[in-house]
C-alpha cells in the first residue's frame, strides 16, 4: 500500500510537480496539428520539461525510449513518438510525466485534430466527462471502487468500452505506487481513501471492444478491432476535507 504523503511540505512538492506536469502538457498539446510528427512532439515536450529543471520521468523508464507517450487512434497508451505524422482527423493521446525535486507529477489528455467522426467525438467527450466524474468520487472516507465506478459507468452509457488490463495507479515519489485505481469496478468496495494519498487517474475508453494487446515494441497497447481510443489522466490529492486536482496548468 502507498504511503501517504506525510506532511505539508511533500504536498507542496507534488503540486509543483504536477503543475510542471500540466503546463508542458498544455503547450505540447497545442502544437498538435496535421503535418506535425509524434517524434517532433515529443522533443518538444523534452525541451520544455529540460527548460523548467526537471526530468521527464518515462524516459528510461523500464528502459522506455522516449519523454511521452503519445498515442493515435488505435494506440491506446505507451505508443513510442516517432516518424508517425498526425493527419487531419487523427485522435492523439498525450501522456507526460515529470519529475521535480524528487516527486513525480503525471497527467495525460487527447486532442482531436480535426474531427468530424460523431462516433470519435462521442468517444473522446464520453472519456473526457469520465475523469471529471471520477475525480469528483475522491473524497477522505470514500472508497477506491467509487472512483472506478464513476469512470465505467459515464463511459458504458456512452456506448464506449474501458480498458481492463491497464490501470490508473498511486504517484508520489515512485511514478507507479499502489494503489491500482481500475477504471471499473463496483461502488462502495475498495480501500478507503485517506488524506495524503495521491492518486493518478486515467480513464482509457475505447470506441469499440474493451481488448486490447502489446505490439511487438512491448510498449504500445493498441485496440484488438483496431477502432479509436482515448486516455486523459489527472493526479489527484486526498485532503483532510475533500481533494485537489493537482495537474492544472
């Protein structure tokens, strides 16, 4: 079981973190356009991570080649940057981590590239009301199925399926803690939530069937019907009287 965070000052450092986060996510997110490669993006986000003192947690990560995730149309998470460029239509996931004064921050948001699919925008607003429901069941005293339910229940009324075998997780000063947060599961089970816990939720909702498999990178987990998916991701403190999204830029 994860640690909680101990005292105001660990706090304080996860927000700094995590606002690093946000902001080299926001600005990456806004050089997504047709042309643009996935290899360019991410030397982007590498350069303004580098720029703010910090490090970007995913590379060398489990030897992980790159500083983002960055993810489109059938790739769920983990797709490696690359030659891949982003064409009109395109839905691109984005997954940034940083890591600042030894906390770890971590957040991840899809940008639709001139979409008109009705089906994409069904799929890529359904994922993106799930996190905000999601974020909205931490509470002290609440329980971690909650936090699932809300992602499985908003995304399966939409029509859209969760993926099952990846997980949102703790982050503090290990990028990946306990514990795992299901993006399904049933209200009222689960740990309690308790001040101090910092939780990394990410809801991933595919357009079609929830299976999914690794390609043979070993990274890049793609959709089995080869249909659209989405992934946003926050992280989330458990406070003594509610809780704060600490990813806003």
């Amino acid at each position: 079981m994860k640690v909680p965070l101990k005292n105001a000052k660990e706090l304080e450092a996860m927000r700094v973190s995590c606002r690093l986060a946000a902001e080299v996510l926001a600005e990456v997110a806004a050089a997504v356009k047709p042309g643009v490669t996935t290899g360019e993006l991410d030397a982007l986000g590498q350069k303004l991570i580098g720029a703010r003192g910090a490090k970007a947690s995913f590379l060398g990560y489990r030897q992980y080649p790159a500083a983002m995730c960055i993810s489109v149309n059938e790739e769920v998470i983990h797709g490696i940057p690359g030659r891949r460029v982003v064409l009109p239509g395109d839905v691109v996931s984005l997954d940034v981590g940083v890591l600042k004064n030894g906390f770890h921050g971590d957040c991840a948001t899809t940008v639709m590239v001139s979409v008109t699919d009705p089906d994409k925008i069904r799929l890529v607003e359904a994922t993106k009301r799930a996190l905000a429901a999601a974020v909205a069941a931490v509470r002290p005293g609440g329980r971690l199925g909650d936090v699932s339910y809300a992602v499985q229940s908003i995304a399966e009324a939409s029509g859209c399926a969760v993926v099952r075998e990846f997980v949102g997780h703790g982050v503090g000063r290990h990028l990946h803690e306990d514990p795992q947060i299901p993006n399904y599961g049933k209200p009222g089970s689960g740990i309690v939530l308790k001040p101090g816990m910092t939780l990394a939720i990410e809801p991933m909702v595919n357009l079609g069937t929830k299976d999914v498999y690794v390609l043979d990178d070993k990274w890049t987990v793609v959709t089995r019907d080869g249909k659209t998916s989405a992934h946003f991701e926050h992280t989330v403190a458990v406070l003594e009287d509610g809780s704060e999204i600490l990813t806003l830029a």
